[in-house]
C-alpha cells in the first residue's frame, strides 16, 4: 500500500474514533441524567457511518505487508465496536423519550447495564486511539517523510481533511487532537452555520409575510365600495375644455400680441400659484358649471404634477370628491379621512410599517366601522408631520359634504403644515365665502366662455343646409345662454341638435333656444313641461319615481349615519321595474312562485329603456361597476366582477337623478313639489320597502351577496329593509298601517321558507323565531304583543328561549341594535 493510501486509511480511522467517542460521551450524559443536543448526536452518528464506508474502500488494497495487514486489522476492530454502538444508540433513543414517572424510573433500572456497555466501548475506542497514535508514530509516516509528502506534485490533489493531515504530520503533531479537532470544529461550524442560515431564511419570509398581511389588512380597513365613484362616474372634459391652462406653464409671461383673455389670465394665475408657496386656491362656481369635471382634468394631467414640482420637486397628489346624492361615506368627515388616509399609505410603503409600529390600535380593524373617527385623525396627522413628500390636496364639492364644522378644522390644520398646498371648490355659499375669500381663486363661470364656444363649435360643425352666419350667431347664442354652467350647455345643445338634424327652419331654432329657460330650476321646469300631451299619462308614474330616489336617499342617510353603513343602496332598474308591476312584486312575494329569471330580466331591460322617456330625461340609467374587494371574501368578490348572467344585471344598473342639483329642486322649489304631489296617492315608502325585499328574494335566488352581504348583519340591505319597515310602522299604528303589516307577513313566509338570506348558522341548524328579529325596535312591540296572546303561551316560551340563547352568544348575525334597548320591556311582555 502506498503512502498516501496508508495516510488516507489512517485518517478515516481517526475521524471514526473521534466521532464516536464524542457519540459515546453524548450517551454517558444521558444515561448520567445530564442535559445533551440530540441534534450532535445525529450528526456524528451520521458521520461514522459515512467515515465506516470510506475507511472500507480504502482497506480493499491492503494487506500487502504485515504493518498494512496491522493497521486493518485496527481499522476491523473499530468497525465492529462502532457497529455494537449503533444498537446502543437503540436504547438511548428510548431512554431520552419522555414518559409518566413509573415508566421513566423503570426505564432508568433497566439502562443500568446499557451505562456499563458504553462505558466499555468508550474505554475500547480510547484504547485505540492509543495504538494508532503509536503507529503513525513508530512505523507510517515520520517528521520529514510528511514532509517530503507535502513537496509533491499530487499533494494539491488530495482532499482538504488529508492535506491538513499531512500538514500537523510534518509539523510535529501525531496526537489525534491536533490532527482531526480542526476538521471536526470546521464541519460542525458550517453545517451550523448553514443551518442558522436556513433558519433566518425561514424566518424572514415568515416575518415578511406576517407583515405584508398586517399592511394589506389595514388598507382593506380603510377602502369603502363607493370611495373613487364620484370622480370615475364624472364624464372627461371635453378636449378643447381647459386645453388653456396650462399654457404658460413653462414661461410666466403675457404672450406676444393681444392682451390675454379673463380666462387665459386667471388659468396663468392659477399655474403660477401651483409654483408658488401660497398653500390655498378656491375654485367657486355656479351648481353645474363643470367645478368637479375641473378638478379631474387637473388631477389627471400630467403638467399638474409638472407645476407643483416646481414649487416641491416629487410632490404627492391626493384627492377626495364630495357627493351629496351618493351614501353617508361620500359626504362626511369619516369617507374624507379614510380616502386620504388610504391614498397615503398606498403612495408611501414606509408610512404603513410607520403606522403600524407607532399606533398600536391600527393593527385590529378589518373594515371602516372598526374606526373611531379619533383614530382616523391620529393616524393622518401623525402621517402628515412624518410624511418626508410635499403634499398637493385636490378636494371637490365641499359644499356637498355634511359636518362642515369638522371639515373646516381638519382643513385648517392641514393649511398649517409647511409642506402642503390645497386646491378647492365649491359654491359660494357664506360660510366658504368666509372662509377662502381671503386666498387665491377664480369664480369657474366667468371664465369658461371660450372653452365653451370651442365645445360648441364642435358640437354644430358648418353644414350646407345653413348658412354659417347663422351657424356662427347660434354658437355664440347658445354660450351666451349658459352663462357659465355647463350642464344647461349640454342640454341645450341636445335640443338644438335635434331641430338641426330634423332640418327645422331657423327661425324655428331660434324659437326651440328661446324657449330654453337660463335657470336650471326653470330648465328642469322646462323638461317637465316637454312631455306635453304625454303628461297626463307619465306624470303619476314619473312623480313615483322621483319619490323612490329622495325617500330612499332621505331614509338611508338616516339609516347609515346610525349603523356605519358601508355598502351603497341606490336603486336598481329592478326596483324600478316592480314600482308599477304589482303582478309581478305579488309573485316574487309569494313563496310557492318559481321566479322566471328570464322575464324579470327582460322586463328590466325594458324599464331601463322606458325611464328617461316617463321622466322627460330627468332620470338617467347607469351601469355601475362596484369593487366588492373591502365587502366579501375574495373568492366572492371575483366572482360577482366576472358574472356575466342577467341576474347581475338588476343590480348593476343604477337609477338616479341627471344632476345632483335635482334632489334640490324637488326639494325646495315650488315647481318641484307641485310634480311630486302627484305621488301621494301611494305610499312610496311600502313601495320602497316592497320592492327592497323582493330584491333579497332574487338576491337569495341567485346566490348574490349570500356569504355576507346581505346577511342581516348591522348595515346590511336585509338589515337595512327591516329598519325600514320599522320605520313605517312607527308612522301607523297596526290598525292603520295595513299594507305594513301585510308587508310584515309576506317577510315572515319567505323568511321561514329559507328564500331570504340570513345569518352564518349552517343550513341544518333551524332558523330563530320570526319574531325574535323584530324585538328592541318599539315600533313592532304591538304586533309581537297580539302575537303572543294569540299563540299562547308555548309562543312567549319560544320567543324568550331565542331571545336569551341571542344575548348569552357573541352572534354574527347582529340582530338590529335589539339588545341594546330596554331588556326589562322586552321580558315583560315576552312573560
């Protein structure tokens, strides 16, 4: 056998022995009772069986000589010995395992002789190590021979654990600890090295994803349906319209020639207060004079960001558009705070790590009624005065918004910051003139004059049936006209565009314009007035539908303020539909009825078509595309973007007023509530609540909304329909309200048939008693007192056992505020 082959036998030998007497000290621990690493364990009994093999391929070519045939003979030994230690490792692994007291001792009295085992083995391999220090001392490998050894060629082919062998061997060193300890130190470090490793790996992704959860929870929380539907329902301005504002962008300047126009000077004003330091721009105008299709032309255009850099180079735009006919979160100081809040975190990943390590409360909230408004304010005001960006705030329609006095304070601490600037508009109204008279501004109306003109021009292009005198003295009628509010441009250019296209005369187009009211409250007289000889015919069906809008819009507002409603009830083409079919709302409300879907979808097909028409245009059809993403589970939610049945489309269509100005008009003016008296023959409010709950039938039907939605959850739409019944009710007394109470039944047999959505109890487990849901609302404490006297008394013990089973569970059905209210009441009768 050659030198190496003997060196390399050798060293296998070694590292055997000095494993596994670490292995048998390890075992003499256990059984001593001592604390161990059962991890080292493993590993060098790992490593034995490995070092076994290769000390096993390099004895194949032994046995050449008698000092070969000894050192096998050695390396057999250990081989034998190491082999008896693997039955032991047996016995030890049973020993460490834990167990009861009586077991664990009587494990111990057995191991005594398995103690006495290793304890020889240990004294065998020491043995050994001894006759082996001896060899390499005496017969294998002298001082001078390792290094004669290391001076050849074939010496940097060897492996690393032989190379430092040879090395110690030429140095002096033929005691077993200096020649293996460092390779045995360098293996255990790297394999623990690796380990920790992999196991900070583990962690950080773990920690990473925890944290990504944390961050996209509380972004959830603070997204509502209807936060960006204001500004994405606004139509684009048309592309002549404002295309001059940003003319002097880049140079501050008059231009050559002619003196600049009212509006080219005031659009120069407001680029050079966008590179300015002054914080505030109040943009005022008239109702329908284009303020928000403004204000999204400037969010939108790209010289915005360009402008305001200039004054603050990567400076954050934000926004928040105020709604007065959209639900509570579109008008309040809580909606303004979320938006922000949300559009902030998003545009800075870092404010959200911010938020969450210094506002320990922000962690907790899934959705936006887990917020108390004080929270709302701590987190954007810490954010804010953290915030490292300059900040450009575009709010639209403040005169729109409810809790101005709130509004109005937070504005005044966001003018305060240094890094912040503010653009706003708004009607006229006193208590903003008092406000922001003092800032930068423009009025809209004065100024849009030739925007309009250039939106006109387009609109009636030169054609050879007129003359273009008469063309030119039109377009400039029509601007006139407007005086600045786009809206009355738009139905202007309606009416005359069908005088041109049906090729009327031109006096007779003069006639059709003059006859154009300049007021909108006049213009929408006007448009009442058109339906003519039609009038006596729609007038009565149009009066209801323009009673559903406000009555629902009056009750909701109610409604949300209370419960924190996050969802958006505007009414569909459906409900529109049964208003006047009462064929139809008999057969949804009857149980036994089979719901014919492709009917009641064609018949809201028709309704949608039919509705401008009975309302002379006062009511438009919009299709309306809600993210369900902060609302349902995300399976859920997916599935409603995609759906492409018909039964989405009662839904998804939304009827509602051409203008917001309208709600007014009805309202407050003499001329609109002459048109809605024509409705009181019905009662609009049964109607509102017949047609709600002939929607939750189908809603059920079709498996919309069912996981959450419409459960009857506080601020849901079957929560919502009973607050409204209740409502009605309160009005009446049972003896008077009829239609009411035959409401109440038909809810009773779909609710006891299953066909309404209710709460998350399984489907096995029985429904509560009807009259369970309505306890706490006084209104119906008449019907459930007739009730239990009528049913006996098994019905009063049915109703109090539901009643107490609601109040001793944390249910997730929510029943209506009802264990809210006055316990003692609800018991008397219920006894």
């Amino acid at each position: 056998m050659s030198g190496f082959e003997a060196l390399s036998m050798v060293c296998s030998i070694m590292q055997v022995i000095s494993f596994t007497k670490e292995v048998l000290t390890l075992c003499k621990d256990v059984y001593d009772g001592r604390p161990t690493t059962d991890r080292q364990m493993e590993e060098n009994t790992t490593s034995i069986q490995v070092l076994l093999d290769s000390m096993r391929q390099c004895s194949v070519s032994v046995q050449q000589t008698n000092s070969d045939k000894e050192l096998y003979a050695i390396a057999e030994k250990c081989s034998k010995a190491a082999q008896e230690l693997q039955k032991e490792m047996q016995h030890v692994t049973k020993h460490c395992k834990p167990g009861n007291t009586i077991k664990a001792m009587i494990a111990g009295y057995k191991s005594t002789r398995h103690k006495r085992k290793i304890t020889s083995l240990y004294n065998i391999f020491c043995q050994y190590q001894k006759t082996l220090e001896t060899y390499i001392l005496v017969r294998l490998c002298t001082k001078s021979d390792a290094a004669e050894l290391q001076r050849r060629e074939t010496f940097n082919d060897l492996s690393d654990t032989m190379k430092y062998f040879i090395s110690q061997l030429a140095a002096g060193h033929t005691e077993m600890a200096n020649l293996i300890t460092r390779e045995s130190i360098q293996t255990r470090q790297q394999i623990k090295d690796s380990e920790n490793q992999v196991i900070q790996s583990i962690n950080d992704a773990q920690s990473t994803a925890y944290s990504e959860a944390k961050k996209d929870r509380l972004l959830r929380s603070l997204k509502y349906a209807s936060m960006n539907t204001r500004r994405t329902e606004l139509k684009p301005a048309h592309k002549a319209t404002y295309v001059s504002i940003f003319d002097s962008l880049d140079a501050n300047k008059e231009p050559d020639g002619a003196p600049a126009s009212s509006s080219a000077a005031a659009w120069r004003r407001f680029v050079q207060w966008l590179q300015s330091e002054r914080r505030v721009f109040w943009i005022q105008g008239k109702p329908g004079a284009g303020k928000s299709t403004l204000m999204k032309f400037l969010l939108q255009h790209e010289n915005t960001q360009k402008g305001v850099d200039k004054w603050s180079p990567n400076t954050l735009i934000l926004s928040h558009f105020f709604w007065k006919p959209g639900d509570n979160l579109q008008r309040n100081f809580r909606g303004l705070l979320c938006s922000l809040t949300h559009q902030l975190l998003s545009s800075e990943c870092s404010a959200v790590d911010h938020v969450l390590s210094e506002l320990q409360f922000s962690g907790g909230k899934d959705n936006i009624g887990d917020w108390e408004i004080s929270e709302l304010e701590s987190i954007f005001h810490s954010l804010m005065i953290h915030c490292k960006r300059s900040v450009f705030f575009l709010i639209d329609g403040l005169d729109e918004a409810t809790e101005i006095e709130e509004i109005l304070h937070f504005l005044d601490f966001l003018i305060g910051l240094r890094s912040v600037k503010i653009c706003i508009s708004c009607r006229s109204e006193d208590v903003f003139l008092e406000k922001f008279s003092k800032y930068d501004g423009f009025k809209l109306n004065d100024l849009t004059k030739d925007d309009m003109l250039q939106l006109v021009s387009a609109a009636i292009p030169e054609s050879q049936r007129y003359p273009s005198d008469f063309l030119q003295d039109l377009r400039s009628l029509i601007v006139q006209k407007a005086e600045g509010v786009y809206l009355w441009l738009v139905l202007a250019l309606e009416s005359v565009k069908r005088g041109l296209r049906n090729n009327d005369e031109q006096n007779e187009i003069y006639l059709r314009l003059s006859r154009l009211p300049s007021e909108l409250e006049k213009l929408y007289a006007d448009m009442w007035g058109r339906l003519g000889e039609d009038t006596d015919i729609y007038e009565k069906e149009a009066a209801r539908y323009f009673s559903l809008i406000i009555m629902n819009q009056t009750f909701f507002d109610i409604y949300s303020h209370a419960c924190r409603c996050i969802f958006d009830f505007r009414l569909s083409t459906l409900q529109f539909m049964l208003i006047t079919n009462d064929t139809m709302k008999a057969n949804i409300l009857n149980k036994s009825y089979q719901l014919p879907v492709s009917e009641i979808a064609n018949n809201c097909v028709d309704a949608s078509k039919i509705i401008s028409i009975r309302t002379a245009g006062l009511l438009t059809v919009k299709d309306v595309k809600y993210d369900f993403s902060n609302l349902l589970p995300e399976e859920l939610a997916e599935r409603m973007r995609s759906d492409p049945s018909e039964s989405n489309q009662y839904f998804s269509r939304r009827v509602d007023f051409i203008h917001r100005t309208l709600f007014d008009f009805f309202t407050e003016s003499e001329i609109g509530q002459d048109i809605l008296a024509q409705s009181q023959t019905h009662r609009v409010d049964i109607d509102l609540a017949t047609t709600i709950l002939c929607q939750l039938r189908i809603m059920q039907y079709h498996g919309i909304f069912a996981e959450s939605y419409a459960r009857v959850g506080l601020g849901s739409p079957l929560h919502y329909f009973l607050w409204l019944l209740g409502q009605i009710f309160a009005q009446d007394s049972i003896c008077e309200c009829h239609m009411g109470t035959t409401l109440l039944h038909a809810f009773e047999r779909l609710f006891e048939a299953g066909l309404l959505p209710w709460d998350d109890r399984p489907e096995w487990y029985p429904l509560p008693c009807f009259d369970v849901i309505l306890i706490g609302d006084p209104a119906f404490d008449e019907f459930i007192q007739s009730r239990v006297e009528d049913k006996g008394e098994s019905h009063a013990t049915c109703l109090l056992r539901e009643f107490l089973f609601a109040r001793s569970v944390e249910p997730s059905w929510q029943l209506i505020k009802v264990f809210k209210e006055d316990d003692h009441r609800n018991r008397s009768y219920l006894t």
